[in-house]
C-alpha cells in the first residue's frame, strides 16, 4: 500500500524534501514506519523523539494504517 510522509523541521533535512512516498505491506503499524525511515533514513536514529500523526490525528505505534494514509513527522521541538 502507498502512504506518503510528510516532514517538517529537522525531519524535512533528513529527508532532504518535504514529503517523500512509502510503500508498505497491507497491515503495516507506525512502528514498521519508524523503522522503515530509520532503515532508509538513519539520522532519525539520533532523534529523542519523534512523534507521527496519521491523517492529523496523533497515533500511537501500534496503529494500523490504511492505503493513502498521510503521515506527518512531527520532530521534537526545543527553544525558549
């Protein structure tokens, strides 16, 4: 299934863009995502945290996504 994932701050340097496509296999969680980017991606391993919204709604790991789900990167935030 496509799903495309969308960045913003240091996640969209990582990925050198804004979005970028994913295919996955049907009954794939936020997890196999996480995994997946770090695999393709590993700068994201150095991140603290790094939270996921699926369709703008924060999901947890075990979330199940569905075909042409949209998946933002919301990278931890920092400053005063």
């Amino acid at each position: 299934m496509n799903i495309e994932i969308i960045a913003f701050g240091i996640a969209k340097d990582i990925i050198q863009g804004k979005s970028v496509a994913m295919n996955l296999a049907l009954g794939a969680t936020v997890s196999d995502v996480k995994k997946d980017l770090i695999r393709d991606y590993p700068d994201f391993q150095s991140l603290a945290s790094l939270k996921l919204a699926v369709n703008a709604e924060y999901v947890s790991d075990d979330y199940i996504l569905n075909e042409n789900d949209e998946v933002v990167l919301i990278p931890p935030v920092s400053g005063g």
